[in-house]
C-alpha cells in the first residue's frame, strides 16, 4: 500500500511512513495511490472492533493486529451505535469514548497506529505527540496517548481561551506520560508556537539527544482519517442487520462539519461501495462549506463567528485538500494551486464541471444557534431524545431537506458537554459554564445519565497548573523533553 501527496505526484511513502509523518514534505495531504476495497456485506456479523479492525488492515500494511480491539475497549459500551429516531430516521453515536466526542473514534486508535508504524520502521525513538488545542481535541489526545508505551503527549491550551471545564479535563488529566501546559495567549498563538517547534534545529537536536522525535496528532494523518471510515460502513451494516433497510438501499447521512474530517470519511466509504445516497454537509453560522458546495467558490474572506458549536467554528476546513484531489482526477498542480491561492487571496472557485460531480456525492445547508436551538428542543420534545449543539446543526439540516431516502444523522458530542446550551434550548436558561449543577439540572430535567467522568471532573485533583508565555514554549518543551 503506497501513500501519495495532494500537492506532489512524486511523492511516494509506504503506509507506516505516511502515519509517522503526519503531513508531507511539500505540505499537501498523504492519499492512498490506490483506495483500498473493503466489503461491507463482510462485516454484517461483526461487532464494531471487528468491522474497524477490518478497515485498518485494508489501509495498512504494517502490523496493526488487534489494535481496534484495544482501541474501542475504552469506550462505554458500543463504541458506535446507530438509534432509531423514527421511521427513515436514525442518529450515529459517535460519543461513547472517554471524553464523549466523536473525536475518540480516531484518537484512541493512533497511538496504537503510531507505534506499530515506528516498529515497522525500526524507529526505537520515543515519540513526543505536541498538541495545540482550543480545547476538545486536547483533552482527546491526553485519554488517546495516556500510558501508551513508547510515546509522551503535551498539550498546550490559551489558558483564557479554553472554557472552565475544558481546562479542568486538561489539569487532572491522569497518566505516566501526559502533560498539560497554560498559554498566556490565543489558540493561533499556541499553534504557530507548535508548528514552529516542529522545524527548531536546535529543539531537535536537544530531543534526539533524548532518544525523542516530536510528532502531531493532528486531524490531517491519514491515522487519524482512517478509523472514521469504519462507523460508516458499521451504521450501514446496523441499518440491514435490524431490518430497517434493504442490503444496497442507499442511506444519505447527515454530517456536523468543521475540518472536514468526519464527512470525507463517509466520501470514502461511500467510494469504496457502502450504498450512501447523500453526504450532507451541515454547518453553523461558519458557512463557508455551504456557500463552496452551492456555488463551487471557497471564499474565507468574511466575518468569523464564536457560535454554541465551537468545534465546528473553522473558515478554512484543512481535509476538504483531499476531497479537491479526488474531484480534480487526482490533479496535485491544480491542487496546490488552490491551496496556494487560498493561503494569498482567501479563495478559489472549481470548474463547472468539477463543481458537478461535487454536488451529484454532497449536499449542503448550515443552521445558526437560533436554528440549533428549535432543532434541540424539537428533537427532545418529538422523540425524547436528547442531542448536543453541534448534532443539532446536522437534525436541523436534516429536517429542511427531502430525500426518498432513510436518513442518518451523525452524532457528535454527549449532550451534558454543552450543558448550559442545551438547557437553554429545553427552556431552562442558565448561561455560562458547565458545572456540576447544570450537569444535574439537565439530569433532573431529562433523565439521561451523566458521564461519569464528566461529573466527577469536579472533585479531581489537578496535576498540572503551569502557566507560560506564548514565547516560552519551544524552551519550554527543550527543558522538559530533551537533554541539554
Ligand atoms: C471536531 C468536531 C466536529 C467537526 O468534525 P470535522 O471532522 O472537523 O468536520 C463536530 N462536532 C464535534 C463535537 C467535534 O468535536
């Protein structure tokens, strides 16, 4: 199995290389030469390990034996159940991993990955996994790493950037190998700190003396793109298994989007054979990717809106590179163009042609926090069932549309961790943080069970409360990680 570049054809790196380099050399996005084939009617008896364990051997050929197992072993139950809402109506839970969003369905697997991707290449190095956060994909990464051998993971968060409970996830994180760090500054601050880490000769060099190499876990490795491919293919088999669908009936699934990660995931299934009638890309007030699959232009050249769906409040979705190469039959120069053109002038527009063939595999539609809101309380007063801000964005998409197919609505977060949201859309305005007594507010109110991590996130001890400035952080991460 080989890995090409979205902006250099000459590229050419084998599997393991691809997971350990994260992002390659020329800057594009590591792509499979050739998509991999997995049969979905092959998984219909399978549990979800199983049928993720089965995707991951069909993208990599290095020894990943075992690694869904261990990976979904952390999450309460099935790791990615598909619930009946109503007749041709379905929510995909993507929240039961240990910090009850989807973005455990990929990082509990790529540690696992990045080891056995080391061992392949006779690397006996320590990884150092350095994360810039705004908040969710921290915490994530710290669960993910937390005690996986061979790796150290450390996070670094605006420390007044962050909400109130985000930042009491990341001080009593536990762990041998965790570490989480204040910024006094942005999140863009802490991101260009980062990614300037990554190319300082003399950190490096400090590292290696340590037997450390750094590494991200960014939401571009192909590591972390790959173990999301696997829910779609599950909640299809679930559909056919339960009788709820005919094997080859075509289901349109509903996405929350922000990086365009967790939907190019389903544009891959959806290549590789599951019967998926309609990608629906649903955003907040952030609508570029509406506007860019309805008129074919991406255009970042406008105002940036704090929404009540913060994971989704992105302007330039990074995973939709992947997506243009494939729509542009695997055009790298004109890839790199767009990206080149983006990063200038804030955008880029397709051919008509192109913008076609993007339009017949996605649909598109956005909903402000009004929207999320109705869609909050219609969902719960309708079905009794309970969803988060950003899974409304995607049910209050999915209402406006019409489609002779049963519709998925992908699900993203556990409602409590937007408690304050939530409540205010059942009618209970609270404002502010989540705190213990929101959590039991909206418990008292809706009966559903509270996480119990979550709720217990209160009485932890924290172990880390350092506070630095933006401009320490490489020398920070030399005194800590290296050997000088
Ligand atoms: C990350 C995230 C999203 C957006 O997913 P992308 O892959 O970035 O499009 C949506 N909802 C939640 C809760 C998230 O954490």
């Amino acid at each position: 199995m080989r890995y090409t570049s979205t902006r250099d054809p000459a590229v050419s790196a084998t599997a393991a290389q691809a997971v350990n380099d994260g992002i390659s050399r020329d800057g594009g996005l590591y792509v499979p030469v050739e998509l991999p084939k997995a049969d979905y009617r092959d998984m219909f008896d399978c549990t979800y390990p199983e049928r993720a364990q089965k995707i991951l051997d069909a993208f990599f050929d290095f020894d990943v034996s075992g690694i869904a197992e261990r990976a979904y072993a952390t999450f309460d139950g099935d790791a990615a159940p598909t619930v009946k809402i109503d007749d041709g109506l379905y929510v995909l839970e993507l929240w039961h991993g240990r910090t009850h969003a989807f973005k455990d369905m990929a990082l509990s697997v790529l540690p696992h990955l990045l080891t056995a991707a080391k061992k392949q290449e006779g690397d006996a190095r320590k990884t150092l996994i350095l994360v810039a956060t705004s908040g969710d994909t921290g915490k994530a990464a710290l669960e993910g790493f937390k005690d996986v051998d061979g790796t150290a993971v450390c996070v670094f968060y605006p420390t007044d950037g962050v909400s109130r409970v985000q930042k009491l996830a990341m001080m009593t994180q536990d762990g041998s190998n965790v570490n989480s760090v204040g910024i006094v500054g942005n999140f863009d601050d802490a991101q260009n700190a980062v990614k300037l880490a990554f190319g300082d000769v003399g950190l490096i060099s400090a590292l290696e003396a340590n037997n450390t190499v750094m590494s991200s876990a960014n939401s571009i490795n192909v590591g972390r793109l790959v173990p999301q491919i696997a829910y779609y293919f599950s909640a299809y088999c679930d559909l056919v298994t339960c009788g709820e669908i005919d094997d080859g009936g075509k289901v349109d699934f509903v996405v929350p989007t922000g990086n365009f990660g967790n939907i190019l995931a389903g544009y891959y299934a959806r290549e590789m054979g599951v019967p998926i009638g309609k990608l629906v890309c649903a955003s907040n007030r952030n609508n570029v990717l509406t506007d860019f699959i309805a008129t074919g232009k991406y255009d970042i050249n406008r105002e940036f809106f704090r929404t009540t769906s913060p994971s989704m409040d992105i302007l330039v979705s990074s995973n939709l590179e992947r997506l243009l190469f494939e729509t542009s039959g695997r055009d790298a120069a004109l890839t790199k163009q767009r990206m080149d053109a983006l990063k200038a002038v804030g955008e880029y527009t397709v051919s008509k042609a192109e913008h076609k063939k993007i339009t017949d595999i996605f649909d598109c539609g956005y909903a402000d926090d009004a929207d999320c809101r109705d869609a909050i309380e219609h969902m719960f007063d309708e079905y009794g069932y309970l969803i988060d801000t950003h899974t409304a964005a995607a049910y209050a998409v999915a209402r406006k549309r019409k489609s002779k197919n049963p519709t998925v609505v992908v699900s993203t977060a556990n409602p409590y961790k937007f408690a304050p949201a939530v409540l205010g859309a059942l009618g209970e305005e609270v404002g502010g943080e989540v705190t213990l007594k929101t959590l039991e507010l909206l418990c008292d109110l809706t009966a559903m069970e509270i996480p119990p991590s979550l709720g217990e996130l209160f009485g932890k001890k924290v172990r880390f409360d350092e506070v630095i400035d933006k401009s320490e952080i490489i020398e920070y991460i030399k005194k800590t990680y290296g050997n000088t």
